[in-house]
C-alpha cells in the first residue's frame, strides 16, 4: 500500500506512519476513527499540506492521499453498486488552514464518486478545531451538517443518513449481489402468562419462527437469545445489560445485523444501534423486506411499497429529534432538520401517490369481480398460514403453474385460476397471501382489498401444514385474521394438507368447520375427495329468490321448505308472493316462478 499524490521532500518517518493507517480496522459505524483523524491532522500540519483519507463501510483504509480531496482516487470503482447506490467508501480529510467547512471540491468529489460522505477537519496547530460532515441528498445535493467536534457521538448517527440513501436507490436490505449477512436474533419472554413455562415456549416457537423469516430473506442466523423480564424495556427492548453483553457477541462474531421479534420504536432502535454498533431491524421491517422482494404483480409491489413507507415515516421522526439539534444556535436551523424535512415531504407525496394508484387497480378488480357475480361464477378462495401447500394446492387442482417454494410468503398477489368441479361446473380458484402470527398491521392494511377476495368468496379452503407441530397455533392465528376481515361465515372446508409426511393420530381440533379433508397437494391423495366436497359444498349453497306461486300449484311451497326456506310470503291477487332461500343446484325447478 502506498501514498499517492504529492509525497515530495515528505520525511520517511511520516509517510511510513501514514502508511501504518492501512494495517488499522476501525469500527464500521465510526465515522470519524478519533486516533486516525489525529494522526492525519498532526501529520497535516506538519507538511502544511491537506492530506485525504477513504475507508470504507467494513472500516478499513482504502486510499490515502496528499493534497486536497480532489486528488482522492477510488482505488478499484466498484461498478456492481450500480450508478444509483452510493460507492461505500468515504472520504476523511485534512484542511490546514483552520476552517472545516467544505470547499467546492470537496463537494464536487462527493457527488463525482457517490461518496458516503466527505469529511473535512479543520486543524489549527496540529489540533482538530471543527469537523463538518456532508452527505448527498435524494436529489443528488450536498447537504452539510456541522460543526461538531472529534468525539462527538452525534457522528455516528451518519450511518443512518447514509443507509437511507442508499437503501432508497435499492428495495431490498440484503441486495443479491452481497454475501449473505450474518444475524443474531433477540426476543422477549414477558411473563403475562400465568401457566408456567408457557410462556416461554410461546417466545421460543415465535424466535423459531423469525429464523425462518430470516433465512427466507437471506441472512445467516448464528444465534438465538430470549430475555426473561417482567416488561418491555421502552429504550432496549430487553435489559441494557442484555444489549451489552450482545455487543461483545456481534464483535466477538463479527455480526453486523440485530433482529428483534417485536415491532420497536425509532428510539429504540437508535440505543441498540449505538450500543452494538450493530444494524438493528425488528420483524416488521424484516417480513416487509421479504414481501418486497416478493412481489410480482404492479399491485403487489405498490401495496409492499406503502407499507415499507407507512411504517418508515414516524420512525424517521425519532431520528429526526437527534439530527434538529445538529448545527443549531441563534437564527440557524439545523441543516439536519432540513434534510429531514426534505425526506419527510418526499415520502408523503410518494405516499400519496401510491393511494392514488391502488385506488385505480382497486377499481379494476371490483369491476372483474362484479362481472364473475354477474355470470354466478362460484367463487373459491385458498386461504392459510404461510408455507402450507395453497400454491402447491392450487396447481394440482387447476393444472397451472403458481409460482411454489420452500421458502415463507411465496405468494403475494392473489392469482385466479379455472377449476372444473366434479359435476363438471366451472369455478374460479383464488390463491392468497400466507398469513402469519404478528402480520405488521401496516401490511394487513395493505394487503387487505387483495385479502377481501377471501371476503367475496362463496367458499373458502383453509389450508394446514398438518405436518408442522404448531398448525393448531397456526390454525388459530389464521381463524383471527378471518375474523378481522370479517370472513367467519363462509362456507369453510378445513384441508389438512402434507399427509405424505404428517405423523399420523389427530392432533387438530377441526370443531367449527362444515368439512374436513385430508390431503396431500405433492402425492395427490385425497384430491378427489376434497374435489367431491367442493362440489357437495356448492350444491349447500343457498340463494335468495323471490318467486309468485300461482294458487293451482301446490308442490312448490313443500319443495322450497325441503330445500331452503321461506323468509316471507303474501297473498296477493295472482298468486302467493314468496321470498326464500334455496339451494343453488335446486333452484332450476323453480324458474318458471322466479321474479326478475
Ligand atoms: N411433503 C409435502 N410438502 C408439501 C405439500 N404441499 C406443499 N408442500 C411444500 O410446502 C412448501 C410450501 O408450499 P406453497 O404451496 O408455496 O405454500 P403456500 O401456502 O402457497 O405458501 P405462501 O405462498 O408462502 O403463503 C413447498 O416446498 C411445497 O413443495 C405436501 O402435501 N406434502
Ligand atoms: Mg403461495
């Protein structure tokens, strides 16, 4: 490794300790190394020459180089980031003359190489006097924040600047092209449950869980930690001293990634953060980052989008509290709050833009709907915990080809499909979203006109994993949604689904459900029973009709009671005027009665 730029009439000695700046690994969320930028400022001064500095986000020198930041060079520009996402590396430098606010250059070189951020010491006789810190803005500007001191611990909260731009120009965390991340996962067993012991496999079979969802979205789980406690902590989550001990952990491992199993604030996080120095998400930003890798169909991803945006805004807020007193005094607002604000109004247009739009596909598929009421298509909606089998279900039903795989929320747009049933009618089958236990609300909202299909159904197939050890929970956690969406009603076939590799003897209680039916969507058992049950459940369905019964015809009042029932009648002049309730493969007889 070697200094560029200007060396001349420079002393060995001082480009050799230069030099030693490469062999040091600084902490990653560190964004001004206090021992380094002394080093370069007592060096600087010196020389009387600015000398600048790159490292990147894993914390290691990259480049140094005498003279002003212009000469900066990117070793090897890292073209798989893209032209959008920011380079990864940042610039630390020296200006001699005392002031540490950023000059053209030093503006000119932040926006030429997609810097993190330009970092420019101001030095007086070998000591820092201010450091200003400048960072691009979604609109490709410069935003300048400062004056802070060397060690001033409002620096380390860059880091979240920057990972907002740069996860802007990007929708996943993970980015397929970068290794997989390392993650340890936290939960909370509080003790609310009076059953001992209950309560902790609860917050274990939920951490189970969230390793699922973790792996789903590419990370590497190295370990699982649950906290006992009587209550959430409002700053940690669990205990400080539990955040602590997590931090020697993540260096000791060199894990970079937290997630929690509960929703946290934007407080919250930021504490863990500076504690670990670790990234910190919670399971909502988790399975919103899963669904947004998902999503296929345009109304997928502007649902997933929305909520991503919805659930970003008030914790961008919290942060904000920290950056508005950045560069604050008399008549100055802080460029921070102005950099906030900037955000904030973009994500509330965005917002609002994507309202707009979902409002229009909305309409579209209202009007599809109306059209399949209008021809009686029967309508069949798969409904079910994520991962147990509805896609899979779906194909060997239909014959088609749903997107299916062993991974959680395969499916997030609901796609229709042509079902023949056994007595040769046509049906339309529905494929929906997984549901899952502490479904973010942001996305229930989302996701819920997609989810309404399962409202508008006229019957819907509950699918089980029977082989997973948790369907009863699973059960239950699907059973409340339905009733959120106000879908208990219906005409419900429970299918217990993985029968090739279920262990045998009943464990689920199917109490409540018109039908049960054991199947195997991979081997195909139990298909044409559960077809047969789909047919005999059409042949239930009821319809209301409203029919005038001449008075010479005597077999219909005793043949509607047989079938259904009658709701109201009148007498009237040509006959008994009726209004019933039938069932819809018996009503045929009744045509020439029936009023339009
Ligand atoms: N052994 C076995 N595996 C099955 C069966 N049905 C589905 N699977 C597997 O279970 C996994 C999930 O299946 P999907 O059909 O994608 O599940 P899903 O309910 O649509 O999941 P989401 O779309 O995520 O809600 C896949 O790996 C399937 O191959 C079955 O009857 N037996
Ligand atoms: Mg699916």
């Amino acid at each position: 490794m070697k200094i560029n730029g200007n060396t001349q009439s420079i002393k060995d000695r001082l480009l050799n300790e230069l030099e030693g700046l490469y062999d040091v690994k600084y902490g990653p969320r560190e964004l001004v190394p206090v021992e380094l930028a002394q080093t370069i400022s007592r060096i600087s001064y010196e020389i009387n020459r600015e000398i600048s500095v790159l490292i990147n986000r894993k914390g290691t020198v990259v480049d140094i180089s005498i003279g002003d930041s212009g000469k900066a060079t990117l070793p090897q520009m890292d073209n798989r980031r893209g032209n959008t996402r920011l380079s990864a590396i940042r610039c630390i430098h020296t200006h001699p003359g005392g002031k540490g606010l950023l000059s053209q250059v030093d503006i000119k070189t932040l926006q030429k190489l997609r810097l993190d951020a330009m970092i420019a010491l101001g030095i007086l006789d070998g000591q820092i006097t201010e450091i200003y810190v400048g960072c691009l803005n979604i609109e490709q500007e410069a935003d300048v924040y400062g004056p802070f001191t060397i060690g001033d611990t409002r620096l380390n909260y860059f880091y979240k600047i920057i990972e907002e731009l740069d996860t802007s120009a990007r929708t996943d965390i993970y980015g397929n092209e970068e290794e997989a991340e390392k993650a340890v996962l936290v939960g909370l067993e509080t003790s609310n449950s009076r059953i001992e012991g209950m309560s902790l496999r609860e917050a274990q079979n939920s951490l189970d869980e969230l390793e699922e969802l973790a792996k789903t979205a590419g990370a590497i789980v190295i370990d699982k930690i649950i906290q006992r406690k009587q209550n959430q902590d409002s700053a940690y989550y669990v205990g400080k001293g539990k955040i602590e001990e997590l931090a020697l952990m993540c260096q000791a491992t060199d894990v970079q990634l937290l997630i929690f199993d509960d929703e946290l604030s934007g407080a919250q996080i930021r504490n863990i953060e500076e504690l670990t120095g670790a990234r910190v998400i919670d399971r909502t930003t988790l399975i919103l980052d899963i669904f947004a890798q998902r999503a296929k169909s345009k109304e997928g991803k502007l649902q997933v989008e929305l909520a991503q945006l919805k659930y970003k805004l008030p914790r961008l807020i919290g942060l904000g509290n920290e950056l508005s007193r950045l560069g604050g005094g008399i008549g100055t607002r802080g460029p921070g709050e102005k950099k906030l604000e900037v955000d904030r109004r973009h994500i509330r247009r965005r917002i609002s833009s994507l309202e707009r739009e979902l409002k229009l596909l909305e309409k579209r598929r209202i009007f599809m709907r109306e059209g399949r009421e209008k021809n009686n298509t029967p309508v069949i909606a798969l409904v079910g915990y994520t991962n147990a089998g509805k896609s899979t279900l779906m194909n060997r039903l239909c014959g088609s080809s749903v997107f299916v795989e062993d991974k959680l929320f395969a499916t997030l747009d609901p796609s229709a499909r042509k079902l023949i049933l056994a007595d040769g009618r046509e049906a339309v089958l529905i494929d929906t979203v997984g549901f899952i236990r502490k479904l973010p609300h942001d996305l229930i909202e989302a996701f819920k006109s997609t989810l309404e299909e399962a409202v508008h159904a006229d019957m819907l197939l509950h699918v089980v994993d029977a082989s997973n050890e948790n369907a009863a929970m699973q059960i239950s956690v699907v059973e409340g949604l339905l009733e959120d969406l106000g879908a208990t009603t219906k005409h419900t076939i429970l299918v217990l689904n993985k029968q090739d590799i279920a262990a045998s003897g009943g464990r689920i209680n199917s109490m409540g459900y018109t039908s049960v039916c054991e199947i195997s969507a991979v081997t195909g058992y139990g298909i044409p029973q559960l077809l047969e049950k789909i047919t005999e459940g059409f042949k239930e369905r009821l319809r209301e009709i409203n029919l005038l019964i001449p008075y010479n015809v005597g077999w219909v009042i005793p043949y509607i009671y047989e079938n259904g029932k009658v709701l109201g009648q009148e007498y009237q002049e040509e006959g008994i005027s009726v209004k019933a309730v039938v069932k819809v493969d018996k009503i045929s007889r009744l045509n020439d009665f029936i009023l339009v």
